[in-house]
C-alpha cells in the first residue's frame, strides 16, 4: 500500500533511503509543473504521520525535482486556489500611516 511505501522509505537507515532515491529517481518529473510532480509521487507513496519522516521524503523529491529540471530557464509554478485557513483577502495592504505619533511637551503647571 501507498502507506507502507512511504513508512519504509522514509526510514533513517542506508538501504530504506538509496530506495527512495532510486524510486523518485525513476518518477517522470521532468517538464511538468512542481505541483504535478508532487502528485506523481504522491500517487506512488503516501507521507507518513511523522514530520521527520515527511521532511525526509519531500528533501529527496525536491533534489529529484532539481536534477530533472536544472537545464531549464525557470520551472513552471501553477496557480493553486489560497485556502480560506490562509486568509481570504489576499489583495495587497494598502500603505499605512507608520509614522510615530508626536510627541507633546507637558505643560510645566501639570509637572507636580
């Protein structure tokens, strides 16, 4: 299953790791946008629960991802809908006023 995959490749010793190397390796990434890369391999393995383990795998995809497109000029970035957990309003800030406010100087008869 797409979890044991993930499990396993995603372990901290030698062999699980050359695994996953050659696994994302063989991964056709070259010419497609990094989020349907992503889907590629997500369709191979699924992340793990544990957030050492997932930043383990997503490090080999990006190297993978890397080495499949570095002869190109820039690599194509599509356009993912901003999730309302982010924030909605996803206009730019208008200029605000940040100047600090004046300082008054106090009256010597409200000096006791």
């Amino acid at each position: 299953s797409p979890a044991s995959v993930g499990e396993f490749l995603s372990d901290n010793k030698i062999f699980p790791l050359q695994c996953c190397r050659e696994l994302l390796s063989r991964l056709e990434l070259r010419g497609h946008p990094i989020t349907s890369a992503l889907c590629e391999m997500l369709t191979v393995l699924q992340l793990p629960k544990e957030g050492q383990r997932i930043e383990r795998l997503l490090e080999f995809y990006a190297e993978m991802f890397f080495e499949a497109n570095v002869e190109r000029k820039e690599v194509e970035v599509e356009e993912v809908p901003a999730s309302p957990l982010l924030g909605t309003n996803s206009s730019p800030r208008e200029e605000e006023d940040v100047t600090p406010p004046t300082t008054r100087p106090t009256p010597a008869s409200a000096i006791v």
